[in-house]
C-alpha cells in the first residue's frame, strides 16, 4: 500500500446463517481486523466491513427444518456473528446484512445497470445445483454423476427459467488483469488456479432462481416477480452496497481508495471471477488485492460437525487469552496453506514465543531496572553502547509493511521476532549484572535501555496483532500506541524519554501440556491391545452417541427396507440418516420421536443416498426396536 493512498478498505466475506461462527470465520475475520488495525495506526482512513449473508436457498432450507420464518433465523445467527465479533472486539466499521433495505437498492441498481449495458439477458437454465455450496455445475464437473465436487453432497437438477449474466464476454479482460495486477490475486499459487480455471473458458452466469423465494426480488421495472437473485450475485454486491452504493454513495471514495479482500480458498472463484466481471460491467474500479486464505483442520483431520471436532472460537479464546489465540492464528502458518489447530500446538506457541521471548524480556527489564536504577530507565546512552543493535532493529522494521499488506501475516511476525532475538541476545552477550559488579553501571543501563526501546518498537509493531497486550507493554513503558507514536518510534526513529518503568504481572503465564482438557488420543500399548474384545473407556468414547430428534420420515422409493429421515442432533442443519426399519416403523409414526444417533460414523451412501449417522437399535426374534431416552431429551445430548 503506497503512502499516497489514504483510503483503506478491508473486508471479510459476509458469512451464511446456517452456521454459527467457527474458526474458519474467526481466521479470516481477525486477519482482517489485523490489516484494518495496521492501516489506522499508519494513518490511512480505514473502513473494516463485515456481515451475514443472509439470502438463498441454503438458509430457507435451514430455517424450514427448524420451524422458523428465513427471517427471524437469519436475525438470530446473524446477531450470534456479531455478538461474537464485539465480543473479540473485533474493529468493525460497519456490520452488513443482506436483508438490510439498503442493500436491496444496490443489487437492484447493479442488476439495472448490468442490463442497461446488454449484459443481463433471459434464457433457460438446465444444470444441476449444489444447495449447500449455491453453487451451479455441469454434468462434467460432478462427481458419479450426481455428488458436488467441492462438498460431496448430492445435487439437484434444475432446469427453469434465468436470466444470465454475460461472464463470457469477460473472459480476455479478467486474463488481463491477473497478467498486469502481479498482486491482485494472493497467494501467487492461487492465482495460477484462478488463470488455469479461466482459460478453460468461462460460461454466462445464472444470476436468479425461480424454484424458491428468500432473496432479493428483481427490480419492479423488470416486470417479473417470479425471479429472486441469485445469492451470489446478491452478496457479493455487498461489498459496495455497505459504501451506499444505490443508495447515495455516501463512501462509496473507499471503493476508490486500497481495497482489500480476504476470503477462503474455497470462495476465491466467486470473488476472483464473478466479483470482477460484475465491477467491470459496473464500470466500477476492481479491488488492490483478493486474498484466500486456506483452510484449518483439526488434529490433522477436516473439521465436520459429523466428526464433532470443530474448533469453536469462543472456547479457545477463553481457555488461551484472545490475544494468544489471534497471534496463534496468524503465526502458525504461512497465508494460502492449511493448517493444523491442535491445543498442543497453540501452548507451544504461547509457552515459546510469547512466554519465553516475549513475556521474559518484559520481566526482565523490569527486574534489572528495579535493581539497577529505581525503575527510571534513561536512552541517553543506548547509541553510545548500542547503535548496531538499534540499526539492526530498525532495518528489520523498515521491511515490515509489505508483509502485512500483501498478507504474510506469519513472515510479518517472523521477522518482528528477529527484534526480539537481538534484545535476547544483547542481554546473554553483556551480562548486565555482570556490568553492574565491574562498577560499569552507565554500561548496564544502557543495556537496560536499549532493551525497553526495542520492545517499545516491537510493541507498536505487534499492536495490531494484540492490541490489549500491546497496549500494557507500552504503557509500562511509559507511551500510548497512536498513529503519533507511531510516526515518532517506527518511522522518525526516535528513542524513548526518560521514564518510570511500570511493574507489570507476567504477561503469558507458562501453560503445562497436562492441564490440557482433553489430551491428544493415546496409542494403545501392547497389552491393552492383546485383551480382546475389552476396550478401554477412551476406546468407548470414541464413539459419539447423541440424542436425535427425528424432523421428518420418508420411504425411500423402490427399497422394503429403508427410511430417509431428517434428525436433529443439535447441530444448526439437521443430518440425513437412512436406516434399515421400514419393516417395524411407519414413516409417520417416527416423526416427532427421538432415538439414539451414531454421530461420529464416517457418512456413507446407501443406495445413492447420503447417510450421515446411524441410530442404535435393538433386534430380536420379536422385532426391532430403536434405543429411545426414557423421558425426551435436548436434542444433540451426549449419550453415554
Ligand atoms: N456467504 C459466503 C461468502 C459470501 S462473500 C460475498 C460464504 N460464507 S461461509 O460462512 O460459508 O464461509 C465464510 C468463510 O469461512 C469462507 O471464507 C470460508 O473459506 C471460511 N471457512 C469455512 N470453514 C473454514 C475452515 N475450516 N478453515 C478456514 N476457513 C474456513 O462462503
């Protein structure tokens, strides 16, 4: 980001409803809040956006099966999103929801102006939909001819009526632009996806449904009530609605400032793709930088409800400290890859990096100077003793920026430990007790200082990463982290006053990997292994038994046995089971009972349906009977 550029706009992608926030969400919105909290702090007029998407077929879906208006669904999880994002005090400017009046008039002028232009025109679509990515496919791109290849869950065949986008006739300018914009797309390897991806050709675009109603209705000029937007078309358009786009343009000078977009690899087509042909229709300027971030895992394995392994923010962040869980994020792997979020990995994190370099070295100074100087720590003489090391510190500050902005968030910290090194390192190399003995006490304290700078420059660097702490650091060291001091300690280079040190208590108290709450699973030994058939209790639990309420009950067409049931076990979609007892029950008499719920059970198909559980059953020469709780139970209750 150049100097002369003194508008920032930074963005997260708006997140569906059907889900409550997890750590793919937190990622993404803290890298955000991170470059939002940068570009405040050098001066740039920042505005940070986030929001809910809140429209289409996935949430009316979602909402149906829990006897909810899409509404007043919508109007829960998406307060649960910013609820949550106040409570990490994220940096937002401004939180939008697709079902925000305002932002119907946007997609209504884009659709307008898009079809003034002669991009928009009516046609029939004969595809097939994956409902839960919203996302169009050929028959080509599925897989056994029927499941979605990016989620694997079974599509539908849609044949009606659409009006298309023209996408084709952008095809060459999207190639220009990834060729002259080196860095419009980041990580590089990603952009070589999105090239490869284009040059296969691109397809006109879909850009309204008829088959279902929650979302956006066509302008009325357009005289076809029938039709609502497609969710992408309607979401993207978030990102300049929110700047008042067809409405009075009110910021809409963001638009024309640094935009930054940060999404997940998984959303990078739409945004790469769609979102740039839409401006160019637009006659709207494209973004600075798209980025797409991986994915995270958990103990090496993808993270799935029906696994019941995924990582839920709220609990790290109040088990580890936010602002250890935020440096976690954005320091345990580089921007573009996966990564694996294991506890142990995140103590050593905080044990090592935060705790041992920079937790001690606060100590430390805090320590000597008590000792050495009444806590009164003086730069007068840092530059006598010390430029090298100061020099050096600088030299890694001034090649910092570029990381942030172009998104290398872990080389961004990285580097900035390497200031942490040196003032490590000077304490081992001039042994300041040592100076103190000798009588060389101007020696020491110099030292002593010198050390306080760089965690002064350290503090001001990192602050956007951890703010809170950042903010104790430097008030112990007697400033206040502002765009001022800013310009003062990184950019002018200037050394700190004389000041009073402020006691501070440890700032990352050392974590032991026992008091891990639920450790890494154990390899059974050898004897355990050679008891047959008894298994430990760890063994038991690995199989996650839940209460499941039964939403719906269907026979499965041509089968004796089979029953396809929608079952709620506490997660916000309800699962599909398909289960073999349609010789004892009745599909009507199952709905509204509960059972117990294999949860944990690798989803399988059953006779090309997705069946993602088992529910437990007793069988003998009487009949079948399921495994019920006694007296009914919330649903998603551990059994066991
Ligand atoms: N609503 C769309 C975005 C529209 S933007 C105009 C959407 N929403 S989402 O809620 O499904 O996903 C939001 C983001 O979460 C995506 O960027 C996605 O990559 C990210 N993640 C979801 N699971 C994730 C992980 N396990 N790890 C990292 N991020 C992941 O897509």
């Amino acid at each position: 980001m150049s100097e002369n550029c003194k508008k920032a706009y930074i963005t997260t992608p708006i997140y569906y409803v059907n889900d409550v926030p997890h750590i793919g969400h937190a990622y993404t919105t803290i890298i955000a809040d991170t470059l939002a909290r940068y570009s405040r702090l050098i001066g740039l007029d920042t505005m940070f956006l986030t929001g809910t998407d809140e429209h289409g077929q996935k949430i009316e879906e979602a909402a149906k099966s829990r006897g909810r208006s899409p509404k007043e669904y919508a109007d829960e999880i998406s307060g649960k999103f910013k609820s949550l994002w106040d409570e990490f005090d994220i940096s937002y400017d401004k939180f939008i929801r697709t079902t925000d009046e305002d932002h119907k008039l946007g997609v209504h002028k884009a659709f307008e102006t898009m079809h003034a232009k002669g991009d928009i025109y009516k046609d029939n679509y004969e595809g097939f939909y994956c409902v839960s990515c919203e996302t169009f496919f050929t028959k080509i791109q599925l897989v056994d001819d029927e499941f979605c290849p990016d989620c694997g869950k079974p599509t539908s065949i849609v044949k009606e009526e659409s009006y298309f986008f023209k996408l084709s006739k952008y095809e060459e300018r999207l190639l220009q632009w990834y060729t002259d914009d080196e860095k419009c797309i980041l990580p590089k390897a990603k952009k070589n996806e999105v090239i490869n991806f284009v040059k296969q050709g691109l397809h006109d675009l879909s850009i309204t449904r008829t088959s279902f109603d929650w979302g956006v209705k066509l302008p009325e000029k357009m005289n076809d009530p029938k039709h609502v937007m497609y969710v992408w078309m309607d979401a993207l358009m978030n990102y300049i609605t929110a700047l008042g786009y067809g409405k009075d343009d009110a910021n809409m000078e963001y638009w024309n400032g640094t935009t930054v977009h940060l999404v997940g690899k998984d959303i990078l087509r739409f945004h790469a793709i769609y979102w740039p042909a839409f401006l160019m229709s637009l006659d709207l300027p494209l973004p600075r930088h798209i980025g797409a971030h991986g994915w995270w895992t958990r103990d090496g394995e993808k993270m799935s409800k029906s696994k019941g392994n995924v990582v839920d923010p709220r609990e790290v962040a109040n088990a580890y400290g936010l602002e250890n869980f935020r440096y976690f994020l954005l320091r345990e792997v580089p921007f573009g890859q996966d990564g694996d979020f294991s506890q142990k990995a995140l103590i050593d994190r905080i044990n090592s990096d935060l705790g041992n370099d920079l937790g001690n070295l606060m100590n430390r100074i805090i320590g000597m100077s008590g000792k050495y100087s009444n806590l009164v720590i003086d730069s007068t003489n840092v530059m006598k003793y010390h430029e090298k090391e100061i020099k050096d510190a600088e030299a890694i500050i001034d090649t910092l920026e570029p990381f942030i902005f172009e998104l290398q968030l872990n080389r961004f910290l990285e580097e900035l430990w390497k200031v942490l090194t040196i003032a490590n390192q000077s304490i081992t190399a001039y042994e300041p007790w040592a100076k103190i003995k000798e009588g060389k006490e101007e020696e020491a304290m110099a030292l002593v200082a010198l050390v306080a700078n760089l965690l002064a420059k350290v503090s001001v660097m990192l602050s956007s990463v951890m703010p809170k702490t950042c903010a104790s650091i430097s008030d112990a060291l007697g400033f206040e982290i502002t765009p001022e001091n800013f310009n003062t300690i990184i950019k002018d280079k200037k050394l700190l006053e004389t000041f009073t040190i402020k006691k501070l208590p440890a700032l990352f108290p050392r974590i032991e990997h026992e008091e891990l709450e639920s450790p890494e699973p154990k390899v059974a030994s050898k004897k355990e292994k050679k008891a047959e058939g008894i298994i430990t209790i760890d063994q038991f639990f690995e199989t996650k038994i839940k209460i499941a309420t039964i939403l719906e009950a269907e026979e499965v067409p041509k089968s004796d046995r089979l029953l396809k049931l929608k079952v709620d076990v506490g997660e916000n979609e309800p699962r599909q089971v398909i289960a073999g007892i349609k010789e004892f029950y009745t599909a009507e008499s199952l709905a509204g009972t509960q059972a117990c719920l294999v949860a944990n059970l690798k989803p399988a198909k059953i006779m090309g349906l997705l069946s993602e559980g088992m529910l437990l059953a007793a069988k003998d020469k009487e009949g079948l009977s399921l495994i019920r709780p006694e007296s009914p139970k919330r649903s998603g209750t551990k059994v066991g």
